[in-house]
C-alpha cells in the first residue's frame, strides 16, 4: 500500500483502521472482560474462534509479505492499525490478542528459501509466538559489544554457549532467532544469526518474574547448543546488520502499540471526568482535570506524527534509525505520562482491577526500558544532532 506524507490517511487504509476498530471493540474487549485480569493470554478455543473470524474478514497477518500468506502492508499502514489494535486490556503485552496473526522475527527474511517457508510461512499462516535473542546480562542497547555467546564450527554445523536474558517466549516458542559470535578479531563483523528451535539439546530457558505478570520473559542458557550449518541466516558475520534492521523494524510497530494504549487510557479518563461528580460540579470543570487532559491530548498528537513520519521513512528506504529512536523514547514516555494521569482521574477505580489501567500503568514502566531503555534513545538522538 503506498501511503503518501500529509494529514489524510488513504480512504483504503481509513477504512482498515475503522474495521480492525469494530473488531477489538466488539470482539475482543467483551472477552477479555470475562477472563482474568492478568491473563496474557486469551484461551485457545476463544482463539481459533477470533482467528477464523480475521482470516475471514481479511484482517489476518496483514503485516506479512503477500508473497507469502500475508495482508502485505508497509510499515506505515501497521502502525495505523497496531494503534486500533493495541486499544485493550492486553494490548501493550500482546496487541489484538494475537488473532490478527503474528509476524516472524524480520531477520528471517534473509534467509534462504528453505528457511522461509520451512519456518516464516507457518508462522504467518498459524499465528504462532517466536522469539529473538540478542540481550545479554553484559548488556543489550550496544548488541555490538555486549554480545558475548559463542559460536564455533564443528562438522555439519555450529556450537552455541552462552547466555542471553529477558527473552521473551523463548520458553514455548517453537524457534526463534539468535545474535552470537562467530569471530572475535572481527569485531562488529564477527556476529552472526541463527535459527535455534526448542528443545534442541543444549537450550534452556528458565523465566525471570518483573513486575510486569503477564508477560514473563527468559533467562536462556546455551551448553553446547548444536546448530546445524544450514540454520545460519543470511551471510557470516552479517549478523550485527540484521540485528540493527530487526530493532529499528521493531521499535515502529512498539511505539504505536503505546500510542494506541495511551490513546484508549486517555478516552477513559475523559468519559469518566464527564461522569464522576465532586462538590457539586462534574470532574471536567475542574481546571485542575482540564489541563492534565489537555496536556496529554497534546502528547498523544505528538507521538503518532513522531510515529508516521518514521514509519513513512523506513518505508521509503532511507536510514530511519533516529526516527525509531525518537519515536519510541517519547512514545513510551508519552503512554507513562497519559496512564498515570488517567489513573489518577479514576482515583480509586484507577487502581482496581475492574478497569484496565492497573495493569497498563505497570506494563508502561517496562515499555520505557524494552527496546532499548530511554536513556540510550537519548543517546542516540544525541549523537546524531553532532555529526
């Protein structure tokens, strides 16, 4: 879909976002209002039900490439709908639920055609979890210098050892992608990619519980991991490349996750200051309420034009990596800041469990660390304004 710079979305893309609109509100939102608070998940025949439904209405995978099964749509256009998508309970952790279809890890399409459809395409057409693995316990916002696992030749293949952290799904996932050294005179150019599945002999992952319960990340451990030769993703030592790609393609689709939870924190924050009555007077005449709405009306519009005129550049080609990282910087602190006040307009409904933004408000604070903390984002926005 090509999608033109300007302040009018295409009617054909309008249109999507109004559907995948109808879809969460309808569909999703009434379910996750029957389940556990802090379900991650919905149940599998709620599901497969969902999912039908998607694929019916051509909702499915729309992110894929349509070569391959998927809705075909460029970076730009996912970022419309993900915000739609992301407007429920469980959208910061898991966006739609996941029955609008799941991408595989970007890096695989560098692979050959065997690993393709030997191991995307099943993703795109059943909508299963897959992880990537590039965050170790010496760190991960600097992939070049703090990856430390190792990969060394043996006959047919590659041993993996090592350690990586905060992976999420990599305890059920059934592969997934994953950053280690091959070289350590090469410096940048000695990190490689590989497809490792579970259970090979050797993976372990063991979960790391946060504050975040709904999404329990992995501490993985690589003993002598055997990797077979034709499981290496594009070239060696093209592996710091794919990683870099992978996080910018990445950080697009997570800011607008946290836009559209920021935007869904915000309409419950206006709706209930239009309700909820204090000394006679409704909250929304209260100057105090108007401007925490107002400032964080002015957030929310900053945030999706950061976000579109990213995505809109990485679509076109061009080196998009300070618009990822301004977009997510302030994307996620945007969603702090709009779910805090929300909460606070609630008061003690803010907190309860009846409502969503307990659990938005702490799943923000980890979004200011996933994909790479602010402090880094800063950082790199920094260097960029002194080249």
């Amino acid at each position: 879909m090509v999608v033109f710079p300007g302040f009018r979305l295409p009617d054909e893309l309008r249109a999507l976002r109004e559907q995948v609109r109808r879809f969460v509100r309808d569909e999703i939102i009434p379910l996750e209002q029957q389940l556990d608070p802090d379900a991650p998940d919905i149940p599998r025949e709620h599901f497969a039900r969902l999912s039908a439904k998607t694929k019916a209405a051509g909702l499915w995978a729309l992110g894929a490439p349509a070569e391959h099964g998927g809705g075909g749509l460029d970076t730009f256009s996912m970022c419309v709908v993900l915000e739609e998508m992301a407007q429920h309970r469980m959208g910061l952790y898991n966006p739609g639920c996941g029955v609008f279809g799941r991408n595989p890890p970007p890096a695989i399409w560098a692979g050959t055609k065997d690993q393709i459809e030997k191991y995307a395409v099943p993703v795109i057409r059943e909508g299963y979890e897959t992880f990537w693995a590039i965050t170790e316990p010496s760190g991960g916002s600097d992939p070049a210098g703090a990856i430390q696992t190792r990969a060394e030749r043996r006959d047919g293949g590659w041993l993996l050892n090592g350690r990586k952290v905060f992976i999420s799904r990599a305890h059920d996932a059934p592969w997934g992608v994953v950053f280690a050294r091959t070289s350590k005179e090469k410096g940048r150019a000695g990190i490689s990619c590989f497809i490792v599945e579970h259970g090979t002999p050797g993976f372990t992952a063991r979960n790391i519980r946060t504050i975040r319960t709904t999404s329990i990340p992995n501490d993985v451990v690589f003993e002598d991991c055997f990797v077979p030769a034709e499981n290496l993703v594009g070239q060696e030592g093209q592996g710091l490349d794919l990683a870099f790609d992978l996080l910018v393609k990445q950080r697009f689709p997570y800011s607008a996750c946290n836009l559209g939870v920021a935007v869904a924190a915000h309409r419950m924050a206006i709706e209930h200051a239009k309700h909820r009555s204090t000394f006679g007077a409704p909250l929304s005449q209260r100057q105090a309420i108007q401007w925490m709405l107002a400032d964080a009306e002015v957030e929310i519009r900053a945030a999706r034009w950061l976000i579109w005129e990213g995505a809109w550049k990485a679509d076109r080609g061009e080196d998009a990596r300070v618009e990822a990282s301004i977009a997510k910087l302030h994307s996620s602190e945007v969603l702090g800041r709009v779910v805090d006040a929300a909460v606070q307009i609630h008061g003690g409904y803010g907190v309860s469990k009846e409502f969503p933004l307990e659990r938005w408000y702490r799943e923000a604070r980890v979004r200011r660390i996933g994909e790479g903390p602010s402090e880094v984002h800063r950082m790199v926005i920094a260097r960029a304004l002194f080249r």
